[in-house]
C-alpha cells in the first residue's frame, strides 16, 4: 500500500496544529484543548514511526547490496545474517505506520465480557468450550490481561456448556475483538474406542465492556428474581440463595450469573452483562447501515460465522477469515496465539485503509 498520501495528509495536518497549539488562546475550551493536543501526539508518533521505517527499509536496501556483493566476502556473510532481524523489524515498522493512519476505534480500549457456548457435538462439544476458556485464560496469563468468571454452566466429562467472564487489561477489546464466531474442532475423543475423528464445534462472543453512561437501565425495566445457585461449586454455593436472574423487559433479554457467593456481587455481575449485550445489539444496528463495508471486514462479529478450524491430526490451526495456518496446535491451545491475533489485525487495518482510500476517491 501506497503510505505517501497518508503521510503527507499527516504532515500538512501537523503543521497546521504546531500553529493552533502555539496560540494563546488554546485553552479557552478545555475540552477542546485536550482533543487538539492528542490528535497532536498522535500524528507526531505516526510522523516518527514513519521516519523510522524509511531508516530501516534504507538500511535494508543497503545490506541486500551488500549480501549480494562478491568484495568482501566476509562482510557479505555478515549482512545475509542481519537480512531476517531486519526484515522483521520493516514489517514491524510498515504494522505501527498502518495502524497510526486509521482513526482510533472507540472500543479498541474497552475491556470485554466473553461468552463461550458448546455447540454440535454432544460432550465433545463441552469439553472444547472449556479448552478454549483455557486457551484465552492461558494467554491472558501471558499477556498481562486479568480474567473475572461471572458466570459458568459444567457439563459432563469435565466440559463447559457455556461460560461468560470479564476480561480487563491494556486495550483487550483491541486484541480480541477478532475470535467473536465458529470455533471448529477436529480430533478423535477421548471416549473414541475406533479412533475416529469427530467434528464439534464451540461459539465465542467478545463484547466490549458497557460503561453506565453508555447503557442507561431504568429500575422499572428490570425484574429481578433471586434464587439458590444449582450445579457444582461446594457447599457455600450451593446453600445460599445468591444466583440473580434479571429480565430487561423492554428487551426480553435474560442474564443468569451464580459464579459468586455474593447476592450482590452477582447482581453487579449480571447488570454488566446486560448492559454490555444492549450495547453490542446498540452497535450492531449501527453496523448495519454500512452493511457493505461489513462484508468486507475481517470479521463480521456474527456468532453463526465459522472462522478457525482446529485440526489435531495436522497440528493445523487454519483462520478461514484471511487463509492463515499455523502449525503448533499444541503451543497454541496453551495460551501462544498472539502470532494469529496480530496477523487478523493486521489484515482488519488494511481492509480498512483500503475503505478509506475508496471514500476520499469517491
């Protein structure tokens, strides 16, 4: 992709509010003030960025003549050997670039609530719901990333039905917005006495975290009923009656959440879910009116849509979203997918940019 035009939008853009930051009268609208000199840091870091990748794709030219070359021997073998750290360090440079020219998404910075549902495929279903929980619990761990249960359904042979928790950390929504769909499986179950292989499946949902000013719930909209939380979970579970199901009538939508020992705690569990699905259903009407760029998009976000197939026979994870394949199924299932994560986001970028250049054409 073409970053001149960007580039000098940027340039052009920076100047021109080097002159508005220097005026006395900047801050006589705070509010104002604030959004000026951050979209300021922003160009000023996207205008290093790109100085930067020009020092790199030069330096790199420069090495490739020097492998290349028969002078010196010796100096050639020395840049072969800087070849790969510098090449990996353009594409680097070329994924900062891309993400600095699109305009920050609102919920890029947004924690999330994830919703991990067993779908076809009876008890291995369950068990591949609760080896995905395990997954992005494995890579929070790594990551930084604080994960929260807010609410989980057992099924047999160790399996989840479904389990729903909160994700906080730095930019979470930003790094998993992408896995919302189809999960596939394909491996020979343990309980398998002719070593077949079966085919299930597993949904993920990631919604970005509602705030209370983005969501307002009237009181009189909510019947909210409690009662004794059933399934496993111990005798301080089980003997209490602390399960809260809320009905928002105006919805119909119905949030469970029994995780916690605590009425109240899970009455706060389950208002945040509510909130957060309302704002999803909120989002996605205003998606629709675009509903040609959506087709686009790496990701719909819609649930029904298959998007990754883990195959255990090949050790292949393939995303069929942007026919990208990994083969380390047993690192990746242990929380190692951020090489996957970075690739969707990347292509979501420029799918972007490309939209983007498409309206200024227009």
């Amino acid at each position: 992709m073409n970053l001149a035009p960007h580039i000098e939008r940027f340039q052009k853009r920076f100047a021109e509010l080097e002159d508005i930051i220097a005026s006395p009268d900047l801050y006589a609208n705070p509010t104002k003030a604030q959004a000026l000199l951050k979209e300021h840091s922003q160009i000023k870091l996207a205008l290093s960025e790109h100085s930067n990748l020009e020092n790199l794709e030069k330096s790199l030219v420069e090495n490739r003549e020097l492998a290349s070359s028969q002078a010196d021997p010796e100096l050639s073998e020395m840049a072969k050997e800087e070849l790969p750290e510098l090449e990996k360090q353009v594409a680097q440079a070329r994924r900062n670039i891309l993400g600095s020219i699109l305009p920050p998404d609102d919920n890029e910075q947004r924690n999330v609530i994830v919703e991990i549902r067993a779908g076809t495929g009876g008890d291995e279903a369950g068990i591949f719901a609760a080896d995905l929980f395990r997954m992005y619990s494995r890579y929070s761990e790594r990551n930084g990333l604080k994960i929260d249960v807010m609410d989980s359904n057992p099924s047999t042979m160790g399996g989840l039905k479904e389990i729903i928790f909160n994700a906080t950390g730095e930019d979470v929504y930003k790094k998993l917005q992408f896995e919302s769909g189809v999960h596939r499986v394909q491996r020979v179950p343990a309980t398998e006495s002719q070593g077949r292989i079966h085919t299930s499946t597993a949904t993920v949902a990631v919604l970005p975290e509602a705030k209370e000013v983005d969501i307002v719930i009237k009181p009189d909209e909510l019947r909210i009923e409690v009662c004794r939380a059933g399934g496993p979970g111990g005798q301080g579970v089980n003997t209490t009656d602390s399960a809260v199901q809320i009905l928002h009538i105006p919805s119909g939508l119905i949030v469970r959440c029994q995780d916690g020992r605590s009425q109240i705690k899970n009455r706060e569990k389950a208002l945040n879910i509510l909130r957060t699905r309302l704002l999803e259903r909120k989002q996605k009407e205003e998606a629709d009116k675009y509903a040609a760029f959506r087709k686009k998009q790496v990701g719909s976000g819609d649930r029904n849509e298959k998007i990754r197939t883990y195959n255990y026979p090949q050790n292949r994870i393939t995303d069929h979203r942007i026919n990208f394949t990994l083969y380390n199924l047993t690192t990746f299932m242990d929380g190692d997918i951020k090489e996957l994560l970075t690739e969707l986001q990347v292509a979501d970028v420029e799918l972007r940019l490309a939209e983007m250049e498409a309206s200024h054409q227009a």
